[in-house]
C-alpha cells in the first residue's frame, strides 16, 4: 500500500513547502484539520503521479485512488484517510465531485503535455486549482455564486502563477502549459524554452502570461469585494501571497531558466499578518 503521510498530516503539509501552509495555521483548529486533510489528498494525488517520485505506476495508482475514494463514499475504504476525507467533506459540505474532478486534472499530466489553446489551458487550472478553492470556501463557510466564482478565479491566477514560474523545469519534464498558439504569435519554440535561446521572445510571451494572470487575480478581487467578510481571511491571505509570487517572478522573467522564484518564510509570513491586519475590520 502506499505510504499515507508519515508521520502526520501536518507534517506532511509542512515538508512539502507549499506556500499554502501558512495561511493555513491561521485557520480555526477544526478548519485547520479539515483544511491540512484536504490539500494533503490533492497534494498526495499530485505527488503520486509524479513518475519521478517511486517506482509505482501511475495509472494504475489513480484507479486504486479512484475506486478507494469511491468505497470511502459509499461504505468504508481500506484506506482511513480517505474516509477520514469523506467525513470532512460531509461535515463541510464540500461536494464530493471536486475531489474526482481534481483527479481528472491530475491525470491529464499523464495523458496530455501540450495545450494549443487558453480555453484548454483553462481547463486544467480549474481541475488542478479551482477545485482546491472551491473545497476551501466550503471549509470556511462561505458560499454562493459570488464566493465560489471567486474561488474559481482565485484558482485559475494561482495555477497560471505556478505556470509561469515553472516553465523551465516543466520542459525539462517534457511538459508545456503555455498554449501553443501564443508560443507561435511570439515567435517562440519548444527548443527556445528548453534552451533559453531568443530571450526577447520569451520575455515578451511570458510578460503576456503574467498579464493574464494578473486579469484572473483582478476577477477574484471583484468578487472579493462584493461580498467581503473576515471569514474568507485565510483564503485571502493564500491569494496575495501567491499574487506577491507572480510580481516577483514578473520582475525576474529573463532568469527564469536558472533558478525558481519563490518567497522566504519572513515574507509569507508578513504577507499573512498584513492581510489579517486589513481584513480584521471586517471580524
């Protein structure tokens, strides 16, 4: 069987370094359980199909954790964690879809590798993202049209964030997210990317992908606003660190190939305490 977040889930949620953590130490702690159990079933689902992490099959690891989590809903899974999952979503009132529907979204890392349009692209990010935000809403007791469009579109900038600042290491894995059609409109080719050659081009592709990732933050400020409350705090506080990543990495698109950007612990924290400190009126 595979090895289920040894020694805990927390710890697992902590090593894997996600900038998701900290916003979640801010949760209620019961919200915080259901939060850390959640993210570490979709981080696990990531990691596990992965084909550089174990010798494991991928595909047929995701029919297990199908057919699993589909025993955990309807009866008792083999697997605790898994129908310690369903209770949470239950409790919550998360619908179960999601977690299939992010499966889905996962399996297209084994299955697909180019995309040649946005609308594609646009697909994977709410499978792999999206759902993620909308199981955390849930989570913290928000929810309708506007709460859950904003989940979404919070989603879609945080995936196109993670994108951007991957696009190196991805090609290295022979995966390219960047819609093709935009790659030929700047002039850039797979071989540009992996090479690091015709910098121009890609500067100004990439700076387009920062634009519309910036537009999708924008989106879920909109919602944001119109229906602002100090509940949705720890999902905020998640949204402008990674908005703070893309601005980073923005500023750094000619040394994308060499190293990743990321934010140091101090700056997440900061981030967090800020978001707190204006969203507190709201309590």
């Amino acid at each position: 069987m595979y090895n289920l977040f040894n020694p805990s889930i927390s710890d697992y949620v902590r090593q894997s370094g996600s900038s998701f953590y900290f916003p979640m130490l801010v949760f209620p702690k019961d919200k915080r359980d259901a939060i850390m159990t959640v993210y570490a079933f979709c981080r696990y689902t990531d990691d596990m199909v992965d084909t550089e992490n174990g010798n494991h099959n991928p595909f047929e690891f995701l029919d297990h954790w199908k057919t699993e989590l589909q025993t955990a809903i309807t009866g008792k899974s083999q697997l605790n964690f898994l129908n310690r999952l369903v209770y949470i979503a239950r409790r919550f009132s998360i619908p179960l879809e999601l977690f299939f529907e992010l499966i889905r979204g996962v399996e297209m890392d084994l299955t697909k590798n180019r995309y040649k349009t946005f609308d594609e692209l646009y697909e994977y990010c709410y499978r792999v993202a999206s759902t993620v935000g909308l199981m955390t809403v849930s989570i913290l007791g928000e929810k309708n049209s506007r709460i859950e469009s904003y989940a979404v579109n919070t989603g879609i900038a945080v995936q196109l964030t993670n994108i951007i600042r991957d696009v190196a290491s991805d090609i290295k894995k022979n995966r390219i997210y960047i819609p093709k059609q935009e790659l030929e409109k700047f002039g850039c080719t797979e071989d540009d990317l992996l090479s690091g050659n015709n910098q121009s081009s890609f500067v100004r592709l990439m700076r387009e992908q920062c634009i519309r990732a910036r537009r999708y933050y924008m989106k879920a400020d909109e919602d944001y606003a119109a229906e602002r409350s100090y509940i949705l705090f720890p999902a905020r506080a998640m949204q402008n660190i990674y908005h703070s990543l893309l601005v980073k990495t923005e500023r750094n698109l000619e040394n994308l190939s060499s190293k990743k950007i990321s934010l140091s612990i101090p700056q997440k924290a900061s981030i967090v305490f800020k978001t707190w400190w204006n969203e507190r009126q709201f309590a």
